[in-house]
C-alpha cells in the first residue's frame, strides 16, 4: 500500500477537475431519456448504502475500504490500515483527516463531484449537464459536472442495468488523471450511526484519532 502517493489523489476523488467533452444533445434519444429517468428514480428513492471500495488512482496507487452512503447529505469513507485516512460528508461539508497527524482539512460539499450523490432531489438536467451516456456489457455509464461550474469536476457514475444498482465512479481532473473507485459487496436501506458522520462534534476527532472510531460498520444508530 502506498500511502504518501494516494494522499496525492485525494484532490482529484474531492474536487476533480472538468475536460473538455462533447455536450449531449439538448434532446437526448428517447432511449438515453428513458435511461436518465431511471437514474434518477434510482438515486433518489436510495436512502443508505453501506459498501466495500477499492480506490484506484493514476498512479497506480491503491486503497480500500469501507463506504457508507446516507442521502442525503452524508457520506463516509473509512480507508483500511495502514492507510490513516477517513472522508465524512455532513452539513455542507466535506472532511479529510488524517488520523495520524490529527490534521482534517474541510471544503463545501458543492466544491466536489461528489455532491451529485448526496443531493436530496438529484435530477440530471438544469444544473447538471449529462456529457455522454454509454452502454457495454450490461452496464450504464452516465458522465456529467455542474452546468455553472463545470471546472469543479467531471464524474462518471456507472450502474449495473438490470436491476439498476450504483457499482462505481470515476472522477477526471484537468490534467487528465483518474481516480476509480469501485463498490462491492452492496446493502441498501442498512441502519447507520449518526454519529459516524457528526465531525463537528467535539469528541469526533478524538473518537477517530484514538483508533476506535465512531462506527465504520454503521450498525447502530437511526436511518432517519
């Protein structure tokens, strides 16, 4: 595991970095409409998921470990020793700590690509621009950026089509690096701890900088 050169990726998994790309035609075929609507209804009828990732960046450096998705607004990425590292989103915001020099860093929520997943009411028009929509070997690829800023990232969203079912996303910055990350081992509608999110919380970096954390499984707590 190399830990210093994926904590050079993780401004490419956070804020990304838009190409250049042929916009998809103001009327997309009825098929590629037909394939939006179900994107959308699948985002935003999913309220928790719970997951294993693997991270792969363009460097070759690799990281795993346990995702946990609550729509909206939070999201939580706890990195497998050796490497320190923990992603939380909560409140309109987006945390990096690393848990070895106690030293989080946070941006807005909206700053990242990422923030099309944990929108309340995700609609892939308007303010979203769709770029392309591909399909391969039984899956849907859905790449788009924020219509206003579209330097503030461009992500891939890739389902599995039948049922349709998130496995994995790619985020591209503008020097054309990419940062994988694929899910496994999926469970929707799971119970998650709250408290696995409120970094705001006084206690949660002592929590999570004493190693016993504040409940990567996401086993207890209200879905609510």
């Amino acid at each position: 595991m190399q830990r210093r050169p994926l904590l050079l990726t993780l401004p490419a998994l956070l804020l990304g970095g838009a190409l250049g790309g042929p916009a998809l035609a103001q009327a997309p075929s009825a098929r590629d409409a037909a394939d939006l609507r179900r994107v959308e209804t699948y985002l935003n009828g999913l309220t928790t998921l719970r997951a294993r990732f693997i991270q792969i960046a363009q460097n070759g450096a690799t990281a795993q470990g346990t995702a946990l998705i609550w729509r909206p607004g939070r999201m939580r990425f706890d990195y497998d020793p050796p490497e320190p590292l923990l992603l939380v989103a909560n409140a309109g915001q987006f945390m990096h700590l690393d848990r070895e020099l106690r030293q989080p860093s946070v941006v807005p929520i909206s700053s990242t690509p990422l923030s099309f997943l944990l929108r309340e009411n995700m609609r892939l028009s308007g303010d979203v621009t769709v770029t392309r929509v591909e399909r391969q070997q039984g899956f849907l690829r859905v790449t788009l950026h924020r219509t206003e800023a579209p330097a503030e990232g461009q992500l891939t969203l890739v389902f599995a089509e039948d049922p349709i079912e998130l496995r994995q996303w790619v985020v591209v910055d503008a020097q054309r690096r990419t940062t994988r990350v694929t899910l496994s081992a999926i469970e929707t509608g799971v119970r998650l701890n709250r408290a696995a999110f409120e970094f705001n919380d006084p206690r949660f970096l002592d929590n999570e900088t004493r190693g016993g954390g504040s409940g990567s499984t996401g086993a207890t707590g209200s879905a609510n």
